[in-house]
C-alpha cells in the first residue's frame, strides 16, 4: 500500500515544475549561495563538465524526495553509503551534503507554495527524513 504521503510530495513537484521547469539552476544557486566553497569541489570532480555533475546531484535529490516514502529502506541504504563515501572519498562534508538536500527542497517550497497543511506536513516529514539519514552518517 503506498503511503498517502507521497501523492502529496508528487503535486508539489508537478507544480514546481510547471512553475520553474528544470530547478537546476536554481538548486545550484541557493547551494552555492549558502557554501560557496563547494563550487571548486564540482569543478575538482567533474573539471570538463561541472555542470553536468550538478544536474546529476540535483536529479538525485528529485530521486529521493520522491523515493522517500515510496522506498524507505533503498532510501536509507543509498544515504547510509553515499555520505560517508562523499565525505571520506570525495571530501565533500556532511554539511555540502545536507546542503544540496535543503536547498532543493527549499527551491520547490518557494515555486509551488503549500496547497495544504497535510502536504505541509508531508514535506516536513520527508525533509526531516532525509536530513536526518545525513545527520545518522555524518561520522561514519
């Protein structure tokens, strides 16, 4: 049975989008806006195509807003792995981690303003879900 919750994650996002479309660029702005210092880790990591690495962060993020109540333990095992895998490997911190997460969701609640107070609801309780899996790995 699929949880109501996620009907609720899904009209917000299909209004954000008939909104803002493609919210890369958005995403990345307010991310780079709160750690500007991650800018040179993207172009580090992806030196011929940075942009190319953000749209791959960023469409993660839309992968697991959407995944969070749909698929929690996929969900939890991708963070309890890619966290610490970003913060040892990549030296990415937790903090550009959780960063990302927020700033994605933060772009959708301003593009498509809440309906109601159980989507309300239902964002707050995938927000805190997934910065929460951040917050569990932080140091591991």
């Amino acid at each position: 049975m699929e949880d109501p919750r996620q009907a609720l994650i899904e009209a917000r996002l299909e209004r954000a989008a008939e909104a803002i479309g493609d919210p890369t660029q958005q995403v990345m702005s307010e991310f780079y806006r709160r750690f500007p210092d991650a800018k040179a880790s993207f172009v580090h990591h992806a030196p011929h195509d940075p942009a190319k690495l953000e749209e791959e962060m960023v469409g993660n993020c839309l992968y697991y807003v959407m995944q969070c109540f749909i698929s929690p333990i996929e969900t939890r095992i991708y963070f309890d792995t890619s966290v610490p895998h970003h913060r040892v490997a990549l030296n990415v911190p937790p903090d550009w981690f959780r960063g990302m997460i927020e700033a994605f969701i933060d772009v959708i609640e301003i593009a498509a303003p809440e309906h109601s107070s159980d989507e309300s609801d239902a964002w707050c309780g995938m927000r805190q879900a997934l910065v929460g899996l951040v917050e569990r790995n932080r140091d591991i």
